[in-house]
C-alpha cells in the first residue's frame, strides 16, 4: 500500500491539469495544447502499431480520422498499398504514410542538386535492379522494371496512356518524310511541241594518212598512203524520226543533303529520381 500511495504522489508531481490542459514536467502547460510535454533530453514515445497495408484498418477495428501511430511492419507484397517502417496518419479511409509529400512507392521527382541516391529514393540512370537493396529490388519488379532501371538521361517525362510504364523511347531528331511536306507539286514536264524531230549531225575527217617505211633504199622518204577518203562526204546532218506527240521528264533537286533536325526545346537540367523505399 505505501509503495502505491509513493507511485501516485510521483505521477501526481510530474502531471498538472490545469483547465483542462494536461502538463508533463511542466506545472505551466500551453494554454493552446491539450497535452504540454516539454523536455529538453527526451522525447514522446508514439504508439507502435503493426500495420498490415494502407488500406485496411488493422490491428484496429476501423479507420479513424486523425490517428497517428508508427508502423513497424514492412510489408513488400501489396504494391501500391504496402506499408513499410515509419509514421503513418489515418485520414478516416486509408493510412496514409508520413513524409514531406507524403510519399509512395513508384513516386518521381526531379532535383537540381545531385545528392544521389537518397532516404529511399533512387537516380534512374540505367543501373541493373540487382545493384538495388533487396527492398527496392522488390519494388522496382512491383512496378514493372525489369533487368535494368530506365535511363532518363536528357529525356522528358511523358503521361503513359496505359502501355509502356517506365519505357524511354524515341530521341530528340526526327527526318521530315514527303508527307510532312506542304501540299506543293514540285514535278512537271516540257512542253510538247505537237510530233517533233531532234536535229543530228556528224563530221567526217575528209582523209587520213599513214606513213610507211621502206627497207628498199635507206635514204629514201617515208611513203604516205591515204586511206579511207569519204565519197564527197564532209559532214552528215539530219534528223532522228518523229515519235509523235510527246514529253520529256523534268526533275528539280532540291539541293538537301538528309540532315537530321532538332527538336529539342530550351530546358532545365535536372535530376530525375524514383521513389523504391529503404
């Protein structure tokens, strides 16, 4: 009995209501707080509760709107509602975990500094999965990663229309094809003339000489000797024979060499990070 009666003294001198304001260690609690637990080497211990996912209430018997407890459970099977070590709040349908967003496995966020790999979340910049902690191994295989992280090196994030999570496609060039041109008919053709001939002409060497040596006498000169002398015919002009009404094909180059343009606008260098738990 005296040791029960010293235990009550003891809390009594340590807890001071005042108007309905509970005080710890502190015979003058906030007027604004209904508990008023001030301590300069210790701190309030909260109820450590072995939460199974977000959206189920259990351990308790349902949601409570308002309900702070620290989660001590890591629970890796139930992406997107896993739950993994630290404080969790209820909002009255789900846990909802504790952090400066609030943050979720799969979460993006991008950063001008490069701290790197940091309280859970992880640079996407094509490393292999299997260089990941065994929690976010896990995760990254949840969210549909396989073999390797994606690499968003100098690439932008696009809304997924349903397919192709995670995926980095295309580049920052493209070729124009013909039916991105303006509609502008480049292609034509001569005039036709009616039926028309082409002129043809072509000169003939009046006479050619070849000069042939003699062994009869040494000091004699060389003999020439023309041959193939034309029969009165110096020239021959003409025309090819008419084809009848027709065209000649006309092509224009457009004097392009197939260079790739750019596409790329101005930017922000940044950091793109991914949220795989810790």
């Amino acid at each position: 009995m005296k040791k029960i009666t010293s235990l009550y003294i003891l809390l009594l001198s340590s807890i001071n209501v005042f108007s309905q304001n509970v005080g710890i260690n502190t015979s003058s609690p906030n007027s604004n707080a209904l508990l008023d637990v001030p301590s300069t080497n210790k701190g309030a211990l909260m109820a450590r509760t072995p939460l199974t996912t977000t959206d189920l209430s259990s351990p308790l018997s349902t949601h409570v709107e308002g309900m702070v407890v620290y989660n001590t459970t890591n629970n890796l099977s139930s992406i997107p509602v896993s739950v993994q070590p630290s404080m969790y709040y209820n909002d009255g349908t789900q846990w909802v975990l504790m952090g400066p967003t609030g943050r979720k496995i799969g979460d993006i966020k991008q950063m001008a500094d490069s701290k790197g790999d940091h309280e859970g979340w992880v640079v996407l910049d094509g490393r292999l999965i299997t260089s990941l902690s065994s929690i976010q191994q896990i995760n990254a295989t949840a969210l549909g990663f396989s073999g390797n992280l994606p690499n968003v090196a100098d690439t932008y994030i696009k809304a997924t229309n349903g397919v192709g999570t995670g995926n980095t496609n295309s580049g920052n060039t493209f070729r124009l094809t013909q039916d991105q041109l303006p509609n502008v008919n480049f292609t034509g053709t001569t005039s036709s003339n009616g039926a028309h001939n082409h002129t043809y002409s072509d000169t003939n060497t009046p006479s050619k000489t070849i000069g042939l040596a003699t062994n009869v006498l040494a000091l004699l000169p060389l003999l020439n000797i023309v041959v193939a002398t034309p029969d009165n015919l110096s020239v021959y002009s003409g025309t090819t024979a008419t084809d009848g009404e027709h065209y000649h094909s006309l092509s224009i180059p457009s004097g392009g060499n197939d260079a790739p343009i750019t596409q790329k606008p101005k930017y922000l260098s940044v950091y793109t990070y991914i949220y795989l738990g810790k």
